[in-house]
C-alpha cells in the first residue's frame, strides 16, 4: 500500500462520468433485452458495476509501482492462460475465448490490454530520456504481437487489434522518431495481405462488405445496413425507451452488445447520441489532466496506455454502427453488456486513480 494516501483524493469527477455512462448501458440493456431471451442482463450488469467500483477503489489505494515490479511475472502468466483457452477454453460459435469456472465465464483477453499497458509502462519509464531506438520499437512490437497473434488465432480480431494503439501511443510519447513510424507503417502494409489470407472467412467478409454492405444486404452487410437503419430512424428525438422498432422487432443484432449504441441512437436520437459521445470526451479529457498532473513517468505513461484503449474501443465501437470501420466486435466502454469488459474498465480506472491520488505524495 502507498503511505499517505486516502480515498477522499479519489477523483470524484472522473467517478461520476463513469457511473453515469454505466447507468445508461444498464437502462439501455434493459430497453433492448426486455422482451427478449436476454430479459434481466440489466440486472446482471448492475451487479458487475458494483463489483467493478469495489475492485475501482482496491487498486486505488495499492501503489502501480509495486505492480510494475511484477510485470515481467504476470506477463508470463498471461501467456500461460491464452494458451490454456486453446485447451480448457470453452467453444462458442467456433471461438474459444472463455475459461468456465462453473458457471462464471471469464475472457482472459480482456486483462492483457491491462497487462500490456504495465508493461509498456516499466518499459518506457525506465528508457533513458534521449528517447527510444529502432530496436527498442522492435522489442515492445514483440512483447504487444505475441499476446495479440494468440488473441487472433481464438479468434477474437476485436480485442489483438486494441493492442496496437497501446504500442502506437506509447512510442510515440516516448519519443520513437517519425521515420520509424513510418518503417512500422510500410510493414504493417506488408503483412496486412497474409493476414487477410489466415483470417476466417467472415471476418473477411466483415473487412470487406462494410464499404459495400448493399452488395450483401442478407449475409455480411447485414448488420451494418441494420444499424445505420437503427441510427437514422431515430432522427432528432428519438423513438423513446423500449420503442425502437429495429431494436425491439430484433432486426438489429446483438443490440445490448456490440451494437447498443445504435439501439441507443434510435431510441435517444441524434441530441441523445450526441450528448453520449460527449459524456465520453469528458472522461477522455479528464484522463488527460490526470496524464499531465501525474507525480512521475511510469504514472503518465498508465493513464496514456489507458486513454489509448479507451478512446480506441470507443472510435471503432461507434464507427462501426455507422459504417465507418468494419464490425470488429469491439464493445464500447461501460455501455455494451459484458462483464469482463466492465470489471476491465474499473480496473484500469482504479490504476488511474493510483496515479492520481499520489500525485502529492513524497
């Protein structure tokens, strides 16, 4: 435990957002559930909200430093549990991307962007000050690939490519010069080809149908045409809870997963949308005045590693409802139903909360 701190430094205003945008997920969980197989995930979302605010304040007060002490361990043990999916794994639809214990599934995904954001962090807070090398790119590139090349073969496309802002961000804070950016740049282009070649079918379907899912409107562009439909239909005021007609005749997917900011557009409309989105540029911003107040290097680049994830999960969540990236199965933060997502998300605000309420300490 640090010394010197207490809750009552906690981030009131940070928390508040948080739980704010957590209550519109749950009412919107429950909106587009209600009549549904799904009736009473709200509930089952409001139980890990309150468990994540408990694990929020718990990494609080422990100090990050003593974390980072430990990465190189939990990193290890990371990669033992994504090869144990591949054994213990429970398969779903064709993915195994979940440990069963009874009846508590858990997504070892989700805790790697946190591991990864550590470890990056030690890395580069104990990188000399003249900035990082080509080499040093190479290595962090390595530590970030292995994990998200396992995530890929699950697969879970989704969850690796939230690995790379995290990379992206870190170096580029970290000084990595706009030549090795571009070096990284033309070989990801390289590479990108092979990796089309080795993905499965529909997720290649799902890169390529959302510039033209009108080509496919019954297969792969289906759930984007049902989206923008969903979003559009709500115009200015929306249709109101549980009256969404897309939502509530199920012709949206998944509407209290990965699509429920669409289900939310249609039944807030564009102001709702609009006041959503900046409910979560305040969380955004806020993250960053923490960065800028942090007491030292490793505690910046934490609340960067996770502004990155955040604002990342965000972007393709809300682009892809309108078309603007490929549906990649991305939640978006504290909205979408899912509990490892939540307990994530908690998690690594209570990291930045560490950071924050150490700022004054000696």
């Amino acid at each position: 435990m640090g010394k010197q701190v207490s809750l009552k430094d906690t981030d009131w205003l940070l928390l508040s957002l948080l739980l704010v945008v957590s209550a519109i997920g749950v009412v919107q969980i429950y909106s587009t559930t209600i009549h549904t197989k799904f009736a009473g995930a709200h509930l089952k979302q409001i139980a890990w909200i309150l468990i994540g605010l408990g694990l929020l304040f718990l990494f609080s007060l422990y100090d990050y430093h003593d974390l980072l002490n430990h990465m190189p361990f939990l990193y290890m043990v990371t990669l033992l549990l994504l090869l144990a999916v591949f054994v213990v794994g429970s398969d779903v639809s064709g993915a195994r991307r979940w440990i069963r214990l009874g009846s508590f599934g858990f997504q070892v995904s989700e805790p790697v962007k946190l591991v990864i954001i550590l470890l990056l962090a030690r890395f580069f807070s104990d990188t000399p000050g003249e900035g990082v090398s080509l080499s040093d790119a190479v290595k962090v590139l390595a530590a970030v690939g292995v994990p998200a090349v396992l995530i890929m073969l699950q697969p879970d496309l989704g969850t690796a490519l939230t690995m790379v802002p995290i990379a992206l961000v870190m170096l580029y804070l970290a000084g990595l010069k706009p030549r090795y950016f571009a070096m990284l740049f033309l070989a990801a282009l390289m590479v990108f080809p092979l990796a089309l070649h080795h993905m499965k079918p529909y997720q290649r379907a799902r890169i390529t149908s959302f510039l033209n899912p009108e080509d496919d409107p019954r297969k792969s562009g289906y759930q984007l045409l049902q989206s923008k439909i969903a979003v559009g239909s709500g115009h200015w005021w929306g249709k109101g809870i549980a009256q969404g007609s897309q939502t509530q005749l199920w012709f949206l997917p998944v509407p209290h997963t990965d699509f429920i900011y669409a289900a939310f557009s249609e039944e807030h409309g564009f102001l709702g949308a609009i006041v959503g989105l900046l409910l979560y540029l305040m969380i955004l911003l806020r993250l960053l005045q923490i960065a800028q107040t942090s007491p030292d290097l490793a505690g910046t680049y934490i609340v960067v590693g996770v502004m990155s994830v955040f604002f990342f999960q965000i972007l393709v969540n809300i682009g892809m409802v309108v078309g603007y990236v490929p549906v990649t199965g991305i939640p978006l933060p504290l909205m979408s139903y899912g509990g490892t997502s939540v307990l994530f998300t908690f998690i690594a605000m209570g990291l930045v909360n560490s950071v924050q309420v150490r700022r004054f300490v000696n």
